[in-house]
C-alpha cells in the first residue's frame, strides 16, 4: 500500500471517530495509532531508538 492510501485511510477512520464520539476520544485514538507505528518501526528496524537517547546526551552535555 503506498503511503497515499495509508495517510487516507487513517483520516477516514479518525474523522469517524470524531463524528461518532468526539474530539477528545479521537485524540485518544490518533496517539494510539502513532504509538503503534512507532512500535512497528523499532521493531522493523527502520528506527532507532539509540539514536535518540544520544541525541538527547549530547545537548546535555554541552549545557
């Protein structure tokens, strides 16, 4: 599936999940959605999670 297709595909169902139970559950499930991605890319190996916690060593340690 291209990407096109996916990024629809999850509009169509979070904007159903606006109409039927509102704004605040949608949230709910949009950050259910994006934790779930995040879990598919770690363990496709597509993102690396090392990466970060360097990231974050560095700009502390140039305070």
């Amino acid at each position: 599936m291209t990407r096109t297709i996916v990024g629809t595909a999850v509009g169509l169902i979070l904007g159903l999940v606006v109409v039927l139970v509102g704004f605040g559950q949608m949230l709910i499930v949009g950050l259910f959605a994006l934790a779930g991605w995040a879990v598919a890319k770690v363990l496709g190996g597509e993102l690396d999670l090392g990466a970060l916690s360097s990231f974050g060593q560095q700009r502390r340690s140039a305070r």
